[in-house]
C-alpha cells in the first residue's frame, strides 16, 4: 500500500463504500465516514431504530469496497467488514467513536448505532 493511502487512513474522515446489496445483489453505494483507532478502522453511524441498508448488506455479505476519495488520496480498496453486535465490544469503541463526534448520547450509541471493523485486503497480506 503507498504512503498516500497509509496517510489517508492514518485518520478519519469522509469515504465512500460498496456494499452488495443483500436482496438485489447490485452494487449500493453510499458515503460514511471511517475511524481509524490505534491503527484498526471502523465504521459506524448515528443511532436509529432502523436498521441500515448498509450493515444489513455487510451482514449478508462482509466483502465490500473501501473507497478513499478526497485529495490526498484516491483508491478502491477491497475490504470485508465483521460488524459487531457484542454488547461489551461495542462498549470499548463506542466511547471512542461519540468522542470523534463531540456526541454525548453513549447508551444510545451503544444500542443503536451500526458499528463494522474493517480488515483491507492489503492489510491481511
């Protein structure tokens, strides 16, 4: 992996990514925004009630692309998602991800929020 992409994910910021979707099996497309804590990637969400499309897709199926955009660099990487249900593991990383987000509604984080680590091809290599 260049040192451009290393930077780019070195912190968070706005990304886009391509999930399959789980009924269709299109691509879906859609931007987020990725955290970068000690070096693992995650991405995440406001709470909702509502499941979103994007988790329910990661879940039907963890592989999808991690598209860094922006100007320091630009790339499509491939990546598989474990999204993280256990209550106590989301307990760990939420803290982390409300903190980015200058949020203060933890318990509703922890309940409500999607949350997936991301491992990059180019990682596990």
């Amino acid at each position: 992996m260049d040192e451009a992409i290393q930077r780019a994910l070195s912190r968070g910021h706005t990304i886009d990514i391509t999930t399959t979707g789980r009924r269709s099996g299109l691509p879906r497309r859609i931007e987020l925004v990725f955290h970068n804590f000690d070096g693992r990637l995650f991405l995440s969400g406001v709470p909702s009630h509502r499941k979103r499309s994007w988790i329910a897709n990661m879940e039907a199926d963890p592989n999808f692309t991690f598209h860094l955009k922006g100007p320091g660099a630009t790339a499509h990487l491939p990546a598989t998602a474990r999204v993280i249900t256990d209550e106590s593991e989301r307990r760990a990383i939420m803290p982390l991800v409300a903190n980015a987000w200058g949020r203060r509604d933890l318990e509703a984080m922890v309940a409500n929020s999607p949350l997936a680590e991301v491992s990059l091809a180019d990682q596990a290599a």
